[in-house]
C-alpha cells in the first residue's frame, strides 16, 4: 500500500496510521508493531520435514510432523513428541503452544521435546494463521478460533494410538498461557494446565499495560481500527506493520529483553511474526470485547498451575488469574527471573516442577 512519507504535509492517510499506533499504544506493544506500517504480503508456509528448531534434537525422543484440523477447518500443523521408551503404552500426553507471535520450533517446541524426555506423549503447534499452520489472511490472531487451536489439540492426541484419552494436559506460554486458561474453561476433557509467563491478551490490548488505557483513548482506537477495515477491505488484504522488534533506541527494557530472544540466535526463527514479520493493523479488533478469562474458576477442581517470574514486567497478570482460579491452584515465582527467562532457558524453566505435576494430575 503506497503511502505518503513527507514529514512536512503528510497525507492524511498518514496521519491516520500514525494517530493509530499512538493510540493502541502499550497493547500494540505487546505483538512487535513499530511506528509506521506497510502492506506484507505473507503466506501460509509448506511443512518442512527438516530438523529447524532453535533448540537440539533429543536423542531420546521420536519426532514427528503432524496435521489436524480446528472446529473451523483449518488446518493446523505441529510437532509431535513421543518418548522412545514407551513400548506399547498408552501415555499421558500434554498439548503444548506459546508464545504469541511465536511457532512451535521455539519455546513450544522445547517444552514439548523436554517433557516428551519426562515419558509424556506432547504435541506443539502452530496456532491458525500462523507458522506452517493454514488460515487466511495470514499472521492473524482471534481469542475465539487460537482458544479453539488447543480444543483441536486435544481432539488429535485423543485420537492417537500411543496416548490414554483420560490423561490429557496442556502449556500455554505467554499470550498462550491467556488462551490455555480460556480453552480449558471450557473443555472438561483436559485434566491439568500450566500456564507460564502468562499475558491476557484480551486485557493488554484492551487496557493497556497495567490498565493504563483511558475510556477516552480506548473509544479512539475502536474509532480507527473500524476505519482501517474500509482500507484493508479497498486494498483487498490487511496492511500490516514493519518487521517486529527492529530496535531503534529507548524502548523499555521489557522490549528489549524480546528481542535478545526473538532476533538473535537465541530464538530467531524466520517463520515466527515476533522474529521476521508483523501482525496485521487490525488484530486487536476481537480481542477488545471478548475477556477471555471471565470463566477460569470453572477449570475447578482441575488444578491450575501458574508459573511467572519475579522480575517479569507481566506477572501481574498471572497473580490476577491465580486469584480469579478455584481450588486447586498455584502460583509458583521464579526468583529473578524476567518473562523471557522463561521461554528458553533450561536451568530457569522449573521442569522437575512441571513433571511432578503432570505426573499428578494425569496418573492412570
């Protein structure tokens, strides 16, 4: 989409784009977007049978790239884990994906292949519109269909061969942690969850970092995100906006602290939006209205456990959600660890937790 970029009479056009940034501010912040946006076109990836993944392959595990389809027909592509070991068994399996603006071959994929390690039949995913995953436009989110993405989940491990039905988890990181809780709210098939470095997405983009989003500022970004769908709808495909997480200088540290994962060789991934692309302008119209963690208490009496770290800037909303969860739940903190800390990092990660837990809950 052409745009003017004189900086002396910008276009209105301009103007709007930038008023629109402006006022999504924080939420927007929450998924990359920079300060000016273009038109990307993305498309859906084929399944590569390579091993692509920012972490080592397991040698005691089998892999395997999978298909199924959501509730919508869409066709979602993951990672299955399986361990080695496990002779004729049916095991306890665990569905697995996070963060938002992520793919499985980053911290999904770890989760799953460590926990896979632990006797646990896992499987990561791409969520919708995402990845290696179907769904057009691409590089969109919705709370309703990526909360269906883990139903989906479910749905494939409890057909498989080698896994128990009844013995069904799930993880979900980040702004997946948000969608986890949603998701199994609502499907009583799943026995235990764990969400870690969780976000709300419904919240961040509706309110602002710490519901710092006024009455006023929120009624204006609803005002342009409703006039930027008279735009896409003329160009014929969402505008999206610049790679994410291209430092400039001067973001807050929380920021930062993404990119040291997603833009380096810590966690790049070239299929991920957080590493090489963008969301599109108008992902945050669903999330405005739909809270998608008005039904947590109902996960009772399956226990819920909440893992965040100390220094995170986004524990808040894992300390809320705990309070808002019934019996049984914990909250567990990981002493100076920030939210990133928790996507990758081996010796920070509380794996003995989750399998101790797991090991629990979805007992034959």
């Amino acid at each position: 989409m052409p745009t003017n970029t004189s900086e002396k009479n910008p276009s209105p056009h301009v103007v709007h784009r930038r008023e629109l940034l402006k006022l999504t501010g924080a939420g927007v912040a929450a998924f990359g977007v920079a300060s000016t946006f273009n038109t990307l076109k993305a498309k859906a990836q084929n399944m590569s049978d390579e091993w692509d993944k920012v972490f080592p392959r397991s040698e005691r595990v089998d892999h395997e790239k999978v298909t199924f389809k959501n509730r919508y027909g869409i066709t979602l592509t993951g990672d299955l884990y399986l361990p080695k070991d496990r002779a004729d068994n049916r095991l306890p399996a665990i569905v697995v994906s996070g963060p938002f603006g992520a793919v499985k071959e980053q911290s999904s994929g770890l989760y799953a292949q460590t926990m896979a390690e632990r006797g646990f039949v896992t499987l990561a995913f791409d969520p919708s519109f995402t990845g290696e995953s179907g769904g057009e436009p691409r590089n969109v989110a919705s709370p309703d269909i990526n909360t269906e993405d883990f139903m989906a989940g479910v749905d494939y491990l409890g057909l498989h061969a080698s896994v128990d039905r009844e013995r069904i988890g799930v993880i979900g990181i980040c702004g997946w942690g948000g969608m986890a809780l949603s998701a199994v709210a609502a499907d009583k098939r799943v026995k235990a969850i764990v969400a870690s470095t969780m976000y709300d997405m419904t919240r961040v983009m509706s309110k602002g970092y710490n519901d710092s989003v006024t009455l006023e500022q929120r009624s204006e970004t609803l005002e342009q995100l409703s006039r930027q769908r008279w735009e896409d709808a003329e160009e014929g495909t969402p505008a999206y906006g610049p790679v994410s997480l291209e430092l400039k200088g001067g973001e807050p540290q929380f920021v930062v602290e993404y990119a040291d994962y997603y833009k380096t060789p810590r966690g790049f991934h070239p299929r991920a939006i957080n590493s090489n692309a963008s969301w599109s302008l108008t992902t945050p119209l669903s999330f405005m209205n739909m809270p998608i963690l008005n039904y947590i208490a109902e996960i009772s009496p399956r226990p819920v456990l909440i893992i965040h770290g100390e220094k995170a800037h986004s524990r808040y909303f894992s300390e809320t959600a705990f309070a808002a969860a019934a019996e049984p739940k914990e909250l567990m903190i990981i002493p100076g660890a920030n939210h990133t800390d928790l996507y990758d990092k081996v010796d920070v990660i509380p794996f003995d937790k989750l399998t101790s837990f797991f090991s629990q809950h979805l007992a034959a």
